[in-house]
C-alpha cells in the first residue's frame, strides 16, 4: 500500500465498527459521509472529503438486507469512480449470493455471478472477500479477487479455550476441509456429517451417524449460519451421543430469524462469528486479516 495520506476508507453501513478497527490499524484517513434513507426509501450518499487521486477502500459486508446493503455497496463503489478516485478496493467479507454459484435446477438464475459482474462494471479495481462460499462465481469475470480464509482466526480462538478431548464436526461434506484443517491446527480428531437441502422447500435433513463423542467437548463449524437449520441439527446429533459441551463457530454469522434459537435449544454452549456480520456472537475480528491483505 502506498502512503497513508494517499488511502482512504470508505466504511458502508453494515460494516461500520470493522471498518473503523481496519482504517485504525492502517492509519487512514476514514471518510466523513453524509448518508439517510429517504421517506420514501431511496438511498442517499455523500463523501465529505475529496477521493480525487486517492486509492480508496471501501468496506461493505452484504448481510441481510442484502439487496440494500449491495445497492449502497455499487453506488459507493460508483460514486468513488465518478469521484475521481485513482484505485477502488472493495472489501466484501460477506458477499451475498455466492451460494448461487450454479443452476442447480434448470432455468435458474446464477444470481453470483452477476453480482460479480455489477461489481466489475461498478468499477472496482479488486474485490476482497472472507471464505466465499464459492470462488467459481468470479470465474471469466475480469476482475482480481482474493479470499481470505477466517478458519486460523476461529482455530485460534478455540486454542485458548479449555477443551476437554475436542473433536471438530463439519455440519456437511461443504465443511471438510476447513474443518479438518482447524482439527489439524488443534490436534485434536475430526468428523463430518452428511446433509441434504431439498431444492424446493429448503428442508435439511442431517443422516445420523456413530462418531464416539461421548464425554467429549464438541466444535461444528461451517463458513455461513443461515436459518440455523444445518448447525441445529449437528448439535443435536452431537448432544444425543453424550458430547459435554457443543461449540458452535462460523466465518459469517447471518443468524436470521430464530437462528440463535434454533441452535441454542438444541443444546449448543455458545456461537461463536467473526465481525465479517455483525452481532452480539461476532467477538472475532477480521480487522488483522484484511489489513494483513491490504498491507501485502
Ligand atoms: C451451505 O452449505 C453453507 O455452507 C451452510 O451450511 C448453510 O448456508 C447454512 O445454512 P442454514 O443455517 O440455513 O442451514
């Protein structure tokens, strides 16, 4: 990165406090904005210090509500081009729609895809994102990218956790290689279950299988929690063969609706995301990370 008085940051509504720890760190300038929501709902922006030449970061995450917190993440991105600026990095932790990486029934739209697309066309120059859900969505799209992995940062978190014979669970075979490699870190045993999602209604049906966990503390991770459906139904699976404590963790903590609920009555200790959304579970920060990245 050049000089601190050439870099500024941007930082979007949903990702305020990790962009404030990120320009901390970095010690840039963080831009003075004026924003509100209309009456009628339209989005207003406006930078109060000048972008001309400078290289600009801008710190988004695309949470629910995704459609909004997106739009404000291309008219930022925009209004940076228009602005003048000389270099837009957008930093995504989060980027909604990565799920749809496909058709996975015919007809569909590959909604990722285009999201990568917009970006490009908005006129960022590189996209940093934590654990996408799936990088092929930037594939053909000439746009640099790079993906930060979060799973060291959870690994850490649980190597000062008192554990007693920990054995790390991927909710699904989506989480196997993040998972054994954070059992790896650990040194401690790893297991995976093995999930279906029905394509229509969206149901989760988790097959039950024998893993030893009997008095053991119990870690699941997975990258998203959504509904809660996928971890709630681990932790069940995990409570009903005798684990003593279950540890839930994932990169982005979207916990819509009754998530925490969901999790907590199966029998989870606690849930544990990272700031990339943020909540009251969010007690890890990506702020190192991507400065980390910024910085290189
Ligand atoms: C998809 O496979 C992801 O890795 C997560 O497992 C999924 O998004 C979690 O969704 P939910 O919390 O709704 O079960």
């Amino acid at each position: 990165m050049g000089t601190t008085n050439d870099t500024v940051l941007v930082a979007g509504s949903a990702s305020q406090l990790l962009a404030v720890r990120i320009a901390r760190a970095l010690k840039v300038e963080l831009v003075p904005m004026a924003s509100k929501t209309f009456p009628d709902g339209e989005l207003y922006l406006r930078f109060l210090s000048p972008l001309n030449g400078r290289r600009v970061i801008i710190v988004q995450s695309t949470p629910p509500p995704q459609n909004s917190n997106l739009l404000e993440l291309f008219f930022l991105i925009n209004a940076a081009v228009e602005k003048g600026a000389d270099e837009i990095i957008a930093v995504v932790p989060y980027l909604a729609y990565a799920r749809q990486d496909k058709e996975f029934l015919p007809g569909e739209a590959v909604s990722g895809r285009y999201i990568c697309r917009m970006l490009k066309n908005c006129g960022a120059d590189i996209v940093i994102t934590v654990n996408i859900h799936s990088r092929s969505i930037f594939e053909g799209i000439d746009l640099p990218f790079i993906d930060l992995d979060a799973f060291p940062l959870i690994a850490e978190y649980f190597e000062k956790t008192p554990l007693k014979d920990p054995l790390v669970l991927a909710p699904d075979k989506g989480a196997v290689e993040e998972g054994s490699l954070i059992a790896e870190k650990l040194g401690c045993s790893f297991a995976f279950l093995e999930k279906e999602r029905d394509r229509y209604t969206g149901e989760i049906v988790t097959a039950e299988k024998q893993m030893g966990l009997k008095g053991r503390d119990v870690l699941i991770i997975d990258d998203i929690i959504s509904t809660g459906g996928t971890m709630a139904n681990a932790v069940s699976i995990a409570v009903k063969q005798g684990a003593r404590n279950v540890y839930v963790a994932c990169v982005h903590p979207l916990l819509v609706g009754e998530a925490r609920l969901k999790i907590l009555n199966a029998g989870a200790r606690e849930i544990i995301g990272t700031d990339s959304v943020p909540s009251d579970v969010s007690i890890i920060s990506l702020a190192p990370l991507i400065v980390g990245a910024l910085k290189r």
